[in-house]
C-alpha cells in the first residue's frame, strides 16, 4: 500500500486510553490471539472490523504515550547505555519494597490477581518478535531468553507453569474482572509492542528493561511469601519468584549485552524505537505501582471488586 494508512472505520470520539472502556475492549480484542473466550465464535480473533477497532485503540494509545514520553535523541551505539542509565537511575515507586516492609498475605494475593493476566501467558507476547528479527546476536539472545521463560522446554517449568503453582498456592482464583485498567494497560502496551513488525524496537526495549528491573524485586516478593507462610506452602508460592531470581541475573546481562547491543547494531535506524518501549514500560509500571501502593496505605483494595480482595 503506498501512503497513508486508510482512515479506519470509526468516526466517534475514543474513550481515553487510560480508562476502563479502553483498556477492556483493547484486552478483549488482544487476547483473541493468545487463547478462546468461552461462548465467543473464533472467528472473531480476525474479523474485519474487530482487527480495524484493535488497530485503531493500539494507535491510539501509542501515539498518547509519544506524546508523553520523552526519549532525547540518541546515537544507536549509546542507547543500550542510556537503558541502563534509565533503569538505574529510576526514581519511581518501588512496590516490592512497599511489600517486603508492609505486605500482608491479602496484598500478595491481590498482586497475584494483578499480575494473573501476564503471567499465565508469561513470555508470549514478547515471542512474537522472533520471526520479525533477522538472523543475527539479537534474535540468538531473545531466543535464549525465551526459552528460558519456557522452562527450557521441560514440561511444568515454564515461568506460567511455575506461576500457576504460586496462584494454587496462594488459593487465588484469577477474575480479569477484578483488574483496573490501570493493570490491563501494563499488558496491552507489551501486546501492542508484540503484534506489529513496526514497533519490534518497542518490543525489545520492552524486554529489556523487563529483564534489567527484576532481580531485586523478585527476591523481595520471595522473602515475603516466606515471611507470611509456612514450609511447603511457602516454599510452593515462593517457587515462581524463587526461579526468576536466578533466570534473570542471567537474562539482564543477555538482554543488556547481547540483545540490545545487537538490535541497535543491526538496525542502527530503529536504534530510538528501543528507548521508545524502555520508557513505555517504565511508565505504565510506575502507574501500576503508584495505584497499589496508593490503595493499600489507605486500607483500600487495589483490585475492582472489594468482595475478591482482602479476602484472606
Ligand atoms: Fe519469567
Ligand atoms: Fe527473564
């Protein structure tokens, strides 16, 4: 198609990304891809005017978030640094800090209902940049890493196998109803990044920073669920986090080092696309944060539906 991309079929005004109406029907139409929605006809996932509305809404949001970041000019060769510097120089809130310090068993059960709707599909979203890489050190180093997400292709270590077990663990039935938007963006965003060869710079930036903020938290989350629970039961809810401790001491060099050096080498002219998805991410986790923590100093649920929450 030469030009403009066609106009899409909607002409009324859009709720604001970051509202609920947003960020469900955006989910909604995003997850037809991953898996079914029971009573739904799968022929939804690419029905036409169902594509045109999650193009529109993932438009939408990403030129919202273009208009709000600021990433300054940098050379394709300084930008894994400037990744680096992004990440350790974040000043934004640290909620496994909030919870190592405060946290109740209700707040790691609510964190699990936040974090069911990435986590029971961990690593997939980011999977769809593979075949939008070519050959080369960036595509060998998110192929490790993701395999790694997999449990290495051994049946039941899978990251999203490993979290369902701290789900049981925790007794936590995951209800998307009960996620605000606020949480629901923290996935379309990373969907967005995933389901466009455009934005695969986005993508890997995503990963990246992904990669670079885990370590320390996961073994906050792990050391909390110890200090809540009790023998098998901790050790079981605690495996999840446990496992990334180590997997992403590994991963953040990988993706540092390897991934991002060799993303900006290959593709020097989508270099400033990378710093696009490090700060994207870092924005809508930092909200995502700032809500939980907001919630839980005044005594509230975090979820949207206080009969699921503190219920332990
Ligand atoms: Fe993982
Ligand atoms: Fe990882």
């Amino acid at each position: 198609m030469r030009g403009a991309a066609r106009p899409l079929p909607y002409s009324g005004r859009l709720p604001v990304p970051a509202s609920e109406d947003f960020q469900v029907t955006l989910w909604v139409l995003q997850e037809m891809i991953f898996r079914p929605f029971q009573g739904v006809d799968p022929r939804w996932e690419d029905e036409a005017s169902a594509v045109a509305l999650r193009g529109l809404l993932e438009r939408a949001q990403e030129a919202e978030l273009r208009t709000n970041l600021f990433c300054p000019p940098t050379a394709a060769q300084d930008v894994p640094e400037a990744i680096k510097q992004m990440v350790t120089g974040n000043e934004g809130p640290s909620l496994s800090r909030w919870v190592e310090e405060h946290g109740r068993l209700a707040h790691m059960r609510e964190f699990v209902m936040h974090r069911s709707p990435y986590q029971r599909k961990e690593a997939d979203p980011h999977s769809f940049a593979i075949p939008r890489l070519d050959a080369g050190r960036a595509k060998s180093a998110l192929l490790k890493i993701q395999l790694d997400e997999y449990g290495n292709a051994e049946a039941g270590q899978s990251h999203a196998e490993l979290f369902a077990e701290t789900v049981r663990a925790l007794d936590v039935r995951p209800d998307i109803d009960c996620v605000p938007a606020v949480t629901l963006r923290t996935n379309t965003v990373l969907n967005t990044f995933g389901s466009s060869r455009r934005l695969r710079g986005a993508c890997i930036g995503h990963l990246a920073v992904f990669e670079m903020t885990s370590v320390e938290p996961m073994a906050r989350y792990a050391a909390t669920l110890r200090r809540l629970l009790d023998g098998d039961t901790a050790t079981k809810a605690a495996r999840f986090y446990d496992v990334h401790v180590a997997a992403d001491g590994f991963h953040q060099e990988l993706a540092l080092d390897e991934m991002l050096t060799g993303f900006v080498e290959q593709y020097p002219n989508e270099a400033e696309e990378v710093l696009f998805g490090a700060a994207a991410i870092m924005s809508v986790e930092g909200d995502f944060s700032r809500h939980l923590m907001q919630r839980w100093e005044k005594g509230t649920s975090s979820l949207r539906s206080r009969a699921a929450a503190l219920a332990a």
